[in-house]
C-alpha cells in the first residue's frame, strides 16, 4: 500500500517491495519463518487503510495499516525455520501471514498448525477459515433460523454469502439470493442450489424486486452489502425479522454512504438488526467444522473459489472484489506447495 | 378525527361528537356499557391516523382509524351496564375504552377488571399499565442490562422513558437522558434521580453532546425518538452496545425523515438494534406488577403524571404531545369517579 486510501481501491495504489530475507532464526528467538502459500483477499481490508480520521471505528477495530509495510491477512502456508517450539519445519500453518511470499512471525502471532484432513489447502482460507465461520455463526447465531424460514441473502456470490445460502438451504429454509451479473446468478441457482437469484444491477426498484421475490416477506437478511439493499429488505421484512449486518461494502468504499432503514417497519415488525464478527463465535468453531467438513466430503456443499496465481496478482484481486469481479471466495496462491 | 392526518396533528383536526346513548344492553347481548374516567394519551395513535399509503406498516399494524368514528384508547373506566356475566355494575375496569365519556364494548374487545390496590386510578393508565409494561419489557427483555451499564434514554421525561430511566438506576446503571426543555433536565436529575440530563434543543452537535456526557460510551440506548438521536447514540456506543427501539417519533409527523447509523459501527463494535411492542412482554407482566407496585409503595419510583381534565382537552393532550408539552405520561380524566 503505497498512501492510505480512502474511496474505491485501484491496482496502482499498491506495490510490491523486495528485501533480502534471512532463512535462519536468531538464537533465542521464538519467531517462525513461513512460506506463504494461499492468502486470503477480504473486502475488511480496505477499511484498514483509510485515514483515521475518514471511518475512526472501522480503522481502529480493524487495526491500521502502515503504508509501505506487509498486509497481514488470513491465510495458510508452510514452516520453512522456526525457534518456536511448537512449530516444525514443513509444518503447514494457518493465521495471520501476510500478502507476501514469506512471513517472520513474532511469538504472539495468531498460527495455528493446520491439518488439511484431505482438502485442498485453499479450502483453509475460505470454506474452511475465517469466511466459513463467519457465514456459519452469523447464520445459525445471529439469524437464528427456523426450518422454512424465507432467507435473503446479498453479495449471494461473495465469499460469505455463498456459504450463507448452502448452509441455509441445507437447514430447511427458502433462500433468494443476489447479485451482480446474469453469470453469477445462474451458478447461485445451478450450482449452489439458492431457490432463487436475481441481478440487482437488472433492478431499478430494489423494493418491488424483493416484493417480487418474497411475496410473503423475507424473515432472514443476511446483509454484506448495506444501503439501499438494507433499507428495501427492512421494508419487505415479516414480524420478528432478523437482519445479520455482516459487512457493509457500500459504506467501504463511501463512508457517505449510508443505510436509513425505515424506523417505524423496526418497531412495528419487531425487527433486529445485529452486527457481528466471526470471532465471537469461535464456540461454535468446531461444530462449524464438522459440520462443514461433513457437506464438503458427501458433495452437499460446494467450495466456490477464484484463486489468482502469483503475489503480484494481489492488487488487481483486491481491487477486483469492489468492482465484483470475484465469484466466490478471493483467494491468490503466492506460493507453490 | 375528521379527517386523516398525515403530518404534525392540529388540535382543529379533531371534534367532538356527541349522541344520544341507551345505557341499557338488549337482551341477549354480552355489550358491557362502561362510563370512561382516565384515558391514555400515546403518541403512537398518530400512526393510525394517517392515510394508508403514507405509512403502510405502521398504519397495517397500529389499526386504521376512521375519520368520524370513536378512537378506541387504552383506559380505565367504571362500569354503568353489563350484559357480559365476567362484568358487573360498578367494576372497575382497565382495557380498551375511547376518548370519550362512555364507550360500548362489544365481546371480545380486551377489558379487564381492576384491582386498584390501593393506587390512584390514574396509575393504572400509566406507570402500571402499557407505558410501564413498556419501559419494564423493553428495558429488562430487550437491553439486558447488566449493573454498571451506561444507559441512555431519549425522551426521558416522557410517559415510557422517565419509567426507564428510573427502572436502570434501580438496576445498579448509570442513566443520562435527554428531553426538550430546562424544566424537565431539572426535573429527571432533581425529582428521578437520574445520573445526568441535558436539553437537546441546546446541543448544536448530537454526537459531541453524547461524548461528553458518555465520555466511556453508551451500553444501552432507549430510543423514543430515532432520526439524529439514533445516529448520535450509534456513534457513541460501545462494543456489544444495544439499542432498543421503542418509538420513533420524529418519524411518526414526517415519514420522509429516517435515521441513518453508520453500519460500519453496527458491524465493527456488534451492536444490536431492536424495534419492541409491549404486546411482546406480557410474559413479564406479573414481574412487571410486583416490581413496579413494591417501588412505588416504598417511594423509589415516582410516577410521573401530566392530567388534563375534561373531554375537550383530549384533542389539545394529544397534539400537545409531538409540542413536546407533556411532562411524563399524558392522560386526561374524562369523567369523575
């Protein structure tokens, strides 16, 4: 990241910078040196790398960034040398590497060791990591579903709100989800199995689409995009509704974007709009995982991925998700394994 | 009402009608005939004014109201006449009546007798009936508080928030509430015990106002009011904060108003935003009761009443209301006991 950034991200904000790297760990150091293998590209980081001053709550609870230093992300690669006793070489890890070739990571580091159990280890980063969690607890914690409860779910595509669908779908509900191209649509329905989609770049009236597509009222927002989006779901919502506000990519990229959901449909409807973060449910973490595991092996679920090779393929991916280029989970494999 | 009403209500919107009323009940009707004493006035009535098309939910929900017809309020009246074995002549009963000297209550309309225990008839309309089982409901079921919390509570001195304020400080949290004159700041620190209190109409900057009076943020938020305050309280809130939505009364004289919280917020500190009916929390009813009578008896609670007397003060009560007139919880006594 070459300046902070404040609208929409473009390739050129960024660079890549080389330094030599020492491959041995001093003596007496616990750091572990990795080799980053697949990073996983989020739409949060662009919230890291505003000015404080243009969004202080996202910056400081996302942790800013430094221009001209490493962007550390989720993501999984393998110990080339450690000083750490609970790490080996070739041990391959998960947590907090960096959009890099290799990391130097300080005790005290999110790592974890990671055991593939038979997947492909780009499933760590995303049907399996931190995007996985996050559709998985802010679906069955937050939204608390009940079996043919109407589902509506934004950025359908994404690399959360895909898994939002299946596991909705897989749990009995009716699921509408959407997006932004004719393709994405098709594979929400075809492939993932989504009751319906729809185009919301085809819409001119996001409050009669929804009429349209829930005619008896959407009970579950599975909300990552904010705006106007929120503002026609809160309008169409049943008694009771539930609104899980994942991310907000209209506000990302436009911090004077804003949603103004209609007070009145709250009360009235009784509707709760909740924010939240995957890692407050990390106690459903391993119910999480066999649960996905269990999908992923008897075909249930799919793992929908765009992998982009090379580091230097980062910034256009980044830059890519707010243009919605990606389909599915963004990830770049910087490594070979 | 003679007409429907669409923005802030007049007091030459409404009339009084008067005609001749037989106060014996036909022979087989369950009709009880009860002379009305104290009737509520609520803010919320406004929404069954208006035309349908100006607010459909809240117009669908609260129940239209007919130009020319009776209003149907909650109240508490005597009663002259019944055909209903559950009522006899001279009962007195809670439930809902009309604004108006008698009112007809066919089968099936929700009446209760009335234990008074002891308390002023008027009680029944306020502090121990709907406005209190809101305050109750929506301060214990909906903000779960914990003692200590930082409660801040938006028309403090009207009929729901003076309640929730009283009931947080009796809780163990601290309480700051906002109202639209000096008089009435005076009289939550002075007369409620409230922690602090300030008068919005002197705060050129909402947001700044709540820094200063939650220099360590707000838990809960007791919106009456949505719009800026809502937005304002969003902004200052703490991680896990939430917001219970009572009434949104700057939207209740001006549907193009809304309140707009950074979602960034709602997402990064997990904030909760939740509209509540009273209807909702009749399981707490009982709590409710003993709870508030036992406060009262032992003068830690006050109840906060604002009479009008006379019929014909029911059109000026009302309007009265969204003037920001009323201090605590407005009633007019329409017949004497």
């Amino acid at each position: 990241m070459k300046h902070h950034i404040d609208g929409s991200p473009l390739e050129s904000d960024f660079e890549i910078k080389m330094e030599t790297l020492s491959l041995s760990v001093e003596p007496g150091s616990k750091d572990v040196i990795v080799k980053n293998l697949y990073v996983s590209i989020d739409p949060y980081q662009l919230n890291r790398m505003k000015t404080y001053s243009s969004s202080q709550t996202a910056v400081s609870f996302s942790g800013s960034l430094t221009p001209g230093l490493a962007i550390d992300t989720y993501g999984v690669g393998r110990v080339l040398t450690s000083g750490n006793p609970n790490f080996e070489k070739d041990d391959l890890v998960v947590g907090l590497i960096s959009w890099g070739e290799y990391s130097i990571l300080k005790e005290g580091v999110i790592l974890n060791k990671l055991d593939p159990m038979g997947f492909p280890l780009s499933h760590h980063v995303g049907v399996l990591g931190f995007s996985g969690l996050t559709a998985y607890g802010g679906f069955f914690n937050v939204c608390k579903p009940k079996k043919g409860e109407k589902v509506f779910v934004s950025a359908a595509s994404g690399s959360v709100g895909n898994l939002v669908g299946q596991y909705a779908k897989l749990f009995g509900c009716y699921v509408v989800g959407c997006a932004g191209s004719r393709k994405k649509v098709d594979m929400l329905k075809d492939k993932l199995g989504f009751d319906d989609a729809f185009n919301y770049r085809e819409e001119t009236d996001l409050n009669s689409a929804l009429k349209r597509y829930f005619p008896d009222g959407i009970d579950i927002y599975f909300d990552n995009v904010g705006a106007e989006m929120l503002e026609a779901a809160v309008s169409n919502m049943n008694t009771f509704g539930r609104v899980a506000v994942c991310g907000v990519i209209s506000e990302y990229t436009d911090s004077g974007k804003r949603a103004a959901p209609h007070m009145l449909d709250v009360v009235y409807k009784r509707i709760t709009i909740q924010g939240f973060l995957a890692a407050d449910h990390m106690a459903v973490y391993a119910d999480f995982i066999t649960t996905t595991t269990d999908h992923l092996r008897t075909g249930k679920m799919q793992a929908l991925e765009d992998v982009s090779i090379g580091l230097e393929s980062v910034p256009s991916a980044f830059a890519g998700l707010f243009r919605g280029d990606n389909v599915g989970k963004k990830i770049v494999q910087v490594g070979e394994e």
